[in-house]
C-alpha cells in the first residue's frame, strides 16, 4: 500500500469515495497513474479511431476537416485529457517513457499521415510533419487547457456549439493561409 499523502485524498474527494477504496483498487500512486494513462487513451482512441474507420474512403479534403473539426469537439468535451497530458510530460520521464512506449507511439504513423495528407492538399504548412502535429495540437486544445482563464477574460464560453464551430474554423483558416504563404 501507498502513503495516503494529501494528493490521493484530494483524488478521493474529488472521485467522492474514501480515500481507503483508491488504495486498495490501485495499490499504489503508480498503477493508479498508468490506469489514468489508459482511461485517456481509452477515451481518445474510441473517439477517433471509430471515426478514422467510418469514413475511411472519405476524399482526402473533407477527411482532414472532419477529422479536425472532430479533434476540437473531442478538446471541448475533455478537457481534462490535455491538463492529464501536459502532468504526464512534467518530472518523471520514466512515466512518460512508458505513456509514449504504450499509448502515444500506436497512434503516430497514423496521425502524421493524416498531417502530410493535410499538408498535400494545402490544409497544413509543409515542413517537418511532427513538428507540424505539435502546432496543431496547441492550435486546438490551448484555448481549452485554459478555459476558464480564457472565458474570464473574454466573457465567452469556449464549449459552446457556436464557439467550438468558429474555433474549428480558426483552425483551419490559421493552417491553410500559413500553408498558402510558405
């Protein structure tokens, strides 16, 4: 068993369970860490790989979009996914190790592939296609990691249908006037 140290209570209190269940479903910081890591990807992957697969013969044009307009819904709804994402990428590079060996890295040939497409039809800046994906993950989850900072200063409310609808297409219209000028 784990020290109950006051993160695991606030976890607990947060979850509205004893702070005891979490130590004894999980054992330690650790597993409930990893079992975290694979609730996020779980999520993630049933989102969009279902997608990816139903509109596989999609032309390539409205894929991207749909697929990025898709991404953006999927940030608005979970939110919590990215602050999960930005922890995982603090401190423990053994943690992140492991998250990129088991989760990130079985999704990124795909994503790149999707990213040149992109970059092909003029959607997407040419250049080196990770360095691209990281661009166009800041570009779609930013405004949701910060959230309740960006609604405090706007007075909009960033989850709401309208909003994410003008946010996708900031997106799109950002990448493909960049791609266009470069």
């Amino acid at each position: 068993m784990f020290q109950r140290a006051p993160l695991l209570r606030a976890i607990a209190k947060k979850a509205e369970v004893n702070h005891t269940l979490i130590s004894h479903h999980f054992g330690s910081k650790e597993a409930l860490w990893k079992a975290t890591a694979k609730l996020c990807f779980e999520i993630y992957s049933e989102h969009n790989f279902e997608k990816r697969r139903n509109m596989q013969d999609a032309e390539a044009r409205t894929l991207v979009k749909v697929l990025l307009k898709d991404f953006i819904k999927f940030c608005a709804n979970y939110p919590d996914i990215h602050h999960f994402l930005i922890q995982a990428n603090q401190g423990d590079s053994e943690r992140l190790d492991w998250f990129v060996e088991n989760y990130l890295r079985t999704i990124y040939d795909e994503e790149l592939d999707i990213i040149r497409r992109a970059q092909k039809l003029g959607l997407a800046p040419q250049g080196d296609s990770m360095h691209i994906r990281y661009l166009l993950l800041g570009a779609a989850t930013s405004i949701y990691t910060f959230a309740p900072q960006f609604a405090r200063l706007s007075g909009k409310d960033p989850f709401s249908d309208e909003f994410i609808e003008q946010h996708v297409d900031y997106v799109l219209t950002l990448f493909t006037t960049c791609a266009k000028k470069l």
